[in-house]
C-alpha cells in the first residue's frame, strides 16, 4: 500500500559548469543557465510504501510525514537559491534529477527504515523527475 503528500516550494537556480564557456551552458542548459538564476514553483510528492496498521488504518500518519517534510525539505529549500544557499548542491547542479535524489536521501535518513520511499519532483506541469533509491 502507498500513500502520498504533497508538498511545494520556490528556489531559485542556474544550471551550469563552470569549467564550459558562456556558449556551451547556453547550448546545453538552455535559459535555465542564465547567469542571474530564475526561479522555479516546485511541486514536490512523497511516496511512503508500507503495510496498513492494523489499529489505526494508516500506512504513515499522514500529519507526521508532513511535519518531516516541512522541518528537513521545505524550511531547507524553499525562497532559497539552490547554488548558493544550499551546501547539498555545491560542487552538484541543482537539476530536478539532482534535487529529487538530495530530497530522498534526507528524508530516508528521517523516516523509519519499514517505509519504502518515493519521491516524484516537477520543476513544471511539463518537466519531472521520480528517484525511489536507485
Ligand atoms: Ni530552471
């Protein structure tokens, strides 16, 4: 049995190396290599897989995972510039891969070790990213 929470936040981002010319993170990253970082409306869900407690019918107390998301994910990242504000990304470009594999490693080290985690991460309606460990 799964269930999920829904979460989102704001950050503001470059993608870019800082070893490639001005032109080839143009080419590669596109506008998202802006030199002045832009920003991003995040929608972030949590996927906890689990067997159904028998007394209370819930695979995780919804409340409790939203409390782990807000104080370890939300308070970390949101109105935040990833690159320069975030030690998670220095020396990591803050792609959707990247912070979807940052949100998942934090919150595994957070959550009892029975739950199975997902994590599904849209920087857009049209651009997303799923990492569940591997
Ligand atoms: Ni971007």
């Amino acid at each position: 049995m799964k269930v999920c929470r829904r979460e989102t936040f704001n950050s503001a981002h470059r993608l870019f190396r800082k070893e490639w010319s001005d032109e080839k993170n143009r080419d590669v990253f596109g506008k998202c290599s802006n030199p002045n970082y832009h920003g991003h409306n995040y929608v972030l869900e949590v996927w906890i897989e689990g067997a159904i407690d028998p007394e209370t019918g819930f695979v995780i107390d919804l409340k409790e995972l939203k409390s782990v998301i807000v104080a370890h994910i939300i308070e970390r990242f949101d109105h935040r510039n990833l690159n320069l504000d975030c030690i998670e990304f220095e020396g990591i470009n803050p792609t959707t891969e990247n912070i979807a594999r940052v949100i998942w490693n934090i919150l595994r080290v957070k959550l009892d070790p029975k739950f199975g985690i997902e994590v599904q991460l849209s920087e857009t309606d049209k651009n997303k990213a799923y990492y569940a460990g591997v």
